[in-house]
C-alpha cells in the first residue's frame, strides 16, 4: 500500500505543478494578448482611414478619367466629321 500511495503522491505532485504551469502559461497568455489588443484596434482604424481614401482617390480619378475619356470621344467624332 506504501508503495501505491508514493506513487499517488507524485502523481498528484506532477499534476499540480502541472496545474500551476498552465495557470502561470494562461496568465502570461492573456498579458501578451493585453499588450497585442490595442496595436489589433490601432492597424483596424488605419486600414479603415486608409480604405475611406483609397475610395475618395479611386472616385476623384474614375471621374477625371471619365471626363478625359469622353473628351477624346467628342474630339474623335468631330474630327470624323
């Protein structure tokens, strides 16, 4: 019985440590996602400015294009004419 009840304690003795290591792992996890988190929401607003310009850009160039384009067009057929 001695020799099972040594072996339990050490059993029960890794299984704690165990324990405290993932609670320590869990801890440290969740410090490192503390520190992760705002850097997360600071790239999601810029990649929000940035697409809300990029947009304004590609709309302002679409028009201008758009223009220069049938510019040309009218150009073309009056000098077809």
């Amino acid at each position: 019985m001695s020799e099972k009840s040594t072996e339990w304690i050490d059993l029960r003795r890794i299984a704690d440590e165990l324990e405290l290591k993932i609670h320590l792992a869990s801890m440290d996890a969740h410090d490192r996602w503390k520190a992760l988190q705002p850097r997360l929401d600071k790239l999601e607003k810029t990649v929000a400015q940035a697409r809300t310009r990029a947009s304004k850009v590609v709309t302002e160039e679409v028009s201008a294009l758009r223009k220069a384009l049938c510019e040309l067009r009218d150009d073309v057929a009056r000098d077809a004419k």
